[in-house]
C-alpha cells in the first residue's frame, strides 16, 4: 500500500542527508503551484510501487540518486571518460543498472529544475502544435510517463530496451494505449506517424544521425519530432558527447527536419531568466539540455512549386 497521500509527505522523505533535496522541491512547488505538487506526489507513489515489486524503499531509492548527484557531480569536474562497446553494452543490459537508471530518471523528474522543465516543455509543444487522434512513436520509454501523456493525443508505439519498464507500463494502467515492445526499433514502417518522440536518447546513441534519418522515413508528410541533445553532460552511458546547441540545430537539419520551436534549459538550481538561459547554453563551462520540436522537411515537387505560386501559398498538414 503506498505510503504517500499528501504533497507534506513528500517534504517528510527529505531529512537528514536528503535535505539538499528540499530546495529545488520547494523552489518547484513555488514556482508551478498544484501542478508540481500533484506530479510529486502521483510519480512517487507510482515509483514506490514500482520498487516495492523489488523489495526496495523509496528511502533506499533517495540515498542511492544522492549518491549518485555527489558522483556525477565530481565526475564533470574530471576529463571526460567514456567507456566503449562492449563495456557499455553489457552495462546496459545489467538489470541492476537498469533498475538504477529507472529509480533516477524517474527522481530526477521531481528533483531537478531542468528535468521537470523538460517534462514540462514536452507537454507544452504537444498541447500547441497537436491535434487529437495522431498516431505517435517514442523510442526510449524508460518509466513510460511521457508515454502515458503521449497517448491522451493518440495511439502510441514505444520502443525500450529495458524490459523492467513493463512493470512501469502496467502500474501506469497503460495496457490499452500504449504498444509496448522490448527491443531496438529499425526504422523499417512506412511513414505512418504522426510524432516521433526521442527525450534523452540522442546522447546515448553511437549514431545519432542515422536515427534521425530513419525518424524522418517513418514519419508522415508534415510530421513532427520531438527531441533532447544533452550538452557537455559525460557520463559512462553517453556514446556522444555534444557540445554547442549549433552543433544540435546542424544536426536535425542536415537529417531530414525543419525546426519549429526550441528551448534550452541549464543543469543547475538557480533561476534564470530567459536571455541569461540562452547565454549559459552557450557556455562551454555549463551543462544543458536542449529540446526542439521540429518537422519533417519534405522535398519541393512540381505540384508543391505550383501550389507555393497560388496567392494563398501552400497548405501545411495540421499538427
């Protein structure tokens, strides 16, 4: 049975060693109101169930992502290091560390101002630029919570390496929306989606391009992506260390896509205002995200040259 009912329980977990986590937990309940609070509370309880499956605590699951914040913490103080093939691979597929991503993905949500803010973004661009009924693939579902939004727009096909995310599927009661399926996606559909969803996944891939490329196939004249580019983040699972959002913009350019919004967020506690944001991205010295919502670039045919020429101009597909 979960233990937590209320957003005060929450700030009760976060005593002793865990009180570094109160204050970005305060700043975010402050700064986004109900809507932060009823988040924390639903995605901890769903977390505790989760770990309860494996006879751990959220308490446990606390001390271990501290640790873990300490280390990377130190760890970006360091040269970069990066682990290479097999290594990694079998990293990857250790169901310890597969759990361990899970717990700290999912607390990193709550924890973390830039994290959230990306929850957060995504929700945004999908409320702005899509309709209803679309059909949507997301490759990397980890803990299925941007699925389980994903789906309120439409049918979703996820794809996820992780075979422990099927406990987050079925907690997260999303048997009848959400496909599913444990293993690597090969970009081999027609284009039948509407949205291709890829949150912190470009980093972890030895070919970034290549998925691009096939995101773009697989998508519909006039469909969107969604993606994030970790920048200066190394970490023993990132197979690509990105450095400057130009270097982001270039790639989903070179790949098959238009941009259409773009938004930055820094990996810090501190607020910043916009322009401040913009300038710290670009600062060799800070880590950040940067997440884009673009769409697929389709070639100019006759037809499309002649349709530009009408004094209307052409007609784009509805997002």
């Amino acid at each position: 049975m979960a233990t937590l009912q209320t957003f005060d329980d929450v700030l009760a977990l976060l005593h002793g060693d865990l009180e570094t986590f109160r204050y970005p937990v305060l700043d975010l309940a402050e700064r986004h109101g109900e809507r932060y609070r009823a988040d924390a509370v639903f995605i901890l309880r769903k977390l505790e169930e989760f770990l309860a499956g494996y006879g751990e605590t959220l308490e446990g699951a606390l001390e271990l992502y501290r640790r873990y914040v300490e280390s990377v913490l130190e760890e970006r103080q360091q040269p970069p290091r990066r682990e290479e093939g097999p290594a990694v691979d079998t990293l990857l597929e250790d169901p310890g560390f597969q759990r361990s991503y899970l717990h700290t993905l999912t607390l990193s949500t709550l924890l973390n101002r830039s994290r959230y803010e990306l929850f957060l973004d995504y929700r945004r661009s999908l409320e702005e630029n899509c309709r209803r009924g679309i059909s949507i693939l997301e490759i990397g579902a980890g803990n299925c919570l941007d699925a389980a939004y994903a789906c309120t727009f439409g049918r979703v096909v996820a794809f996820e390496r992780n075979e422990q995310s099927r406990l987050w599927h079925r907690l997260l009661g999303l048997e009848g929306s959400v496909d599913l399926r444990i293993g690597l996606y090969g970009f081999d559909d027609p284009p039948v989606f509407d949205l291709v969803v890829m949150i912190e996944l470009m980093e972890h891939l030895q070919d970034p391009a290549g998925f691009l490329r096939g995101a773009s196939r697989v998508l519909k004249d006039g469909g969107f992506a969604y993606l994030t580019f970790a920048l200066r983040m190394p970490q023993i699972d990132h197979l690509q260390d990105f450095t400057s959002i130009e270097e982001c913009r270039a790639l989903v350019a070179e790949n098959g896509f238009a941009l259409v919004r773009e938004h930055c967020l820094i990996d810090t506690y501190q607020d910043f205002d916009e322009e401040e944001r913009w300038a710290l991205a670009q600062d060799s010295r800070h880590a950040a995200i940067w997440c884009c919502l673009c769409r697929k670039r389709t070639a100019p045919t006759d037809g499309w040259l002649d349709q530009f020429n009408e004094e209307d101009g052409p007609t784009w597909i509805s997002g």
